[in-house]
C-alpha cells in the first residue's frame, strides 16, 4: 500500500472527525454544558495537529494522538453527560482500526503499533470510565428530551463508520490476496506465467478434455550467451522473447517453464498454430537482441504436439520435450511436429 493512498484516507477520516466536532459542540452549547463546549476547542486543535502530521507524514504519530484523544475523549463525554447520549460507541470504532493500522505498519516497514495490547488498555478504560458513569450517573443532568435522538445519531455514525471501514478492509484483504496469487503464479523476470501456474493450467485442459496444441521452445545454445556476453545479457534475452511471445502468439497461454525453456498452450487448429509458431521462430532467427551496445542474434528449437483425448498431462509433456530434443539434435532452429492429424 503506498504512502500517498495511506494519506488520503487519513485526510479524509480527519476531515470527517474535525468537523463532527463542531457539531458536537453546537450540541452541548444547545444542552447547556459549558465545560464540554470550552472542551471541544482542545479537541478541534487536536484534529488541526493531525493535519499538520499527515502532511508531514508522520503518520504513526498521528494514529497514536488520534486513539488516545478519542480514549480521553468518550471518557470525558460520557463521565460528563452519562452513557445515555452514546459518546462511549466511538471506543468500539478504533478498536479494530489498531489491528488493521498493525497490518499497515507491517506492509509500510514502519513501527509495529502494538495492536493488542492498545487495544487491551482502550477496553480497561472503557470498562472503567462506563462503569463509573453508570453507578455515579452524569456529571451534568440534563433533560432526556435528546437523549434517544442523539444516542440514535451517535450509533448511526459509529456504525455506519465501521461499515464502511469493514467494506475497505475486505477490499484490502481481496487485494492482497490477488497481489500474492499473482506473485505465485508470475515469473519476475520475464512477467509470464510460471512453471507451477502452468502444471495447473494443463490439468484443467486434461479434466476438461480439451483440444490443444502444446509447444515446448529452447533458445538454442543459450549458455553461449550468459559465457560471451553475461548473464545480465541473458536476462535481456529472456525477457526479449517473452515479450516476443506474447505479441507474436495471441490467445495462448504462455509461461517461462525452466531456465531458458518457454511452454506454448494454442488453443487454434493445428495447422493455424503450426504457422504461428513457425512465423515466431523465423522471425526471432531474424531479429536481434541489443544490450550494451552489442546485438546478440539467437534461435530457438520448438517440440509440438496435439493433445489427443484421454491423454494426460504428464504423457503430453513427455511426449514434446522428447520432439524438443529430436530438434536440438538434429541441426536446431526447427520446429517438430507431426503432419496434420
């Protein structure tokens, strides 16, 4: 998660608590209680400070000043003016914001914020303060004429808040999720599909019995390459077929299926996927790969076969690595195959 999309949120979960402020105090000036609307300007200042802090990204700091003055603050409301109101619901909305803000802190690399036992301290002191409250009742006894109003509006907030922060954190989770599932199943250098995604791709064709052509591609004497120019050219090689691959045989699935070894999943008919693959091999013989400032010209030998229903897939596998290696002994830059079955 990256830091500016980490600031946006807390600028706008900021703005949202700077201006429940101000309702909040038109509301104790309307109940006539003086010491909590001569309170709220502390607590207005609060908020202005955490804007400064985010802008400054100083984010951990900000998160701590925001969970102890909403800790100090449901206690203070709630000693002040009872439970009844629902000051002391706001506890139950950071609550689960520390663990997440945890899980931030890890992805970010910064400061682990102690999740659990801030959260630990926050439940003591809503125990304590609420339990006070109830057995000594409100500092401040006002009509109940607001109170069902504003306990309603103070649960709406507090539950529409945590609505909404389950909503992201499910997204992030999904995110998360699908950024590791990708990571699993890419290859970084050369940003194909792996050996381990493609092992699965074929066992859904062989469940499924599908048509296929397979092609198995070897860049021919590639081991020359990393020796005379180095593997980081080797790298680039890689990565320039890859590319190649991708543009020159749409519709396929394509993975990098060993050191310098591409697997080729072409779900045309055979002679159309014939062509592709014999259009790919002519064209990568006749094109170069530069890299500081040397071209480096290499081949590639390709094993293909058509899966036949009822065959599986180790038996298709063995079947084009057994023409791959028909090909690297016979002369290379070729392709093996049979005739149109």
């Amino acid at each position: 998660m990256e830091l500016s999309h980490l600031k946006k949120i807390a600028w706008i979960v900021n703005i949202a608590i700077f201006l429940m402020v101000f309702g909040h105090m038109i509301f104790f000036w309307y109940i006539d209680v003086p010491f909590l609307v001569a309170f709220s300007i502390p607590d207005a200042c609060v908020y202005i400070i955490g804007f400064v802090l985010i802008h400054y990204d100083k984010l951990n700091i900000y998160v701590w000043l925001v969970y102890c003055w909403i800790t100090l603050y449901t206690c203070v409301t709630t000693i002040c003016i009872g439970i009844g109101y629902g000051f002391h619901l706001y506890c139950f909305s950071i609550v689960p914001i520390i663990f997440v803000t945890e899980y931030i802190a890890y992805k970010q690399k910064r400061r682990s914020m102690k999740a659990l036992p801030v959260s630990l301290i926050i439940t003591a002191f809503y125990i304590i303060y609420t339990s006070y409250g109830s057995g000594h009742g409100p500092v401040f006894e006002r009509s109940g004429k607001q109170t069902a109003f504003f306990w309603s509006l103070n649960a709406l907030v507090v539950f529409s808040f945590l609505i909404a922060f389950i909503s992201y954190l499910i997204r992030l989770i999904i995110h998360s999720e699908d950024e590791l599932k990708r990571a699993a199943q890419i290859d970084q250098l050369t940003k194909l599909y792996n050996r381990h995604y493609m092992f699965d791709r074929l066992t859904e064709i062989t469940n499924a019995d599908k048509q296929c052509i397979l092609a198995i591609a070897d860049i021919d004497d590639f081991k020359g390459v990393n020796d005379v120019h180095g593997h980081n050219a080797g790298d680039e090689v890689l990565k320039c077929l890859s590319e190649r691959l991708v543009r020159e045989c749409p519709n396929c699935d394509i993975s990098r299926w060993g050191g310098e070894e591409f697997l080729i999943i072409s779900y045309a008919p055979y002679n159309e996927a014939i062509a592709m693959l014999e259009e790919l091999r002519k064209n990568i013989e006749a094109s170069t790969v530069r890299f500081a400032g040397k071209e480096i010209r290499v081949t590639i030998t390709v094993g293909i076969v058509s899966r036949n229903p009822g065959q599986d897939t180790n038996e298709l596998i063995e079947k084009a690595d057994n023409r791959l290696y028909y090909g690297k002994n016979n002369g290379k830059n070729c392709i093996v195959c049979d005739p149109e079955p």
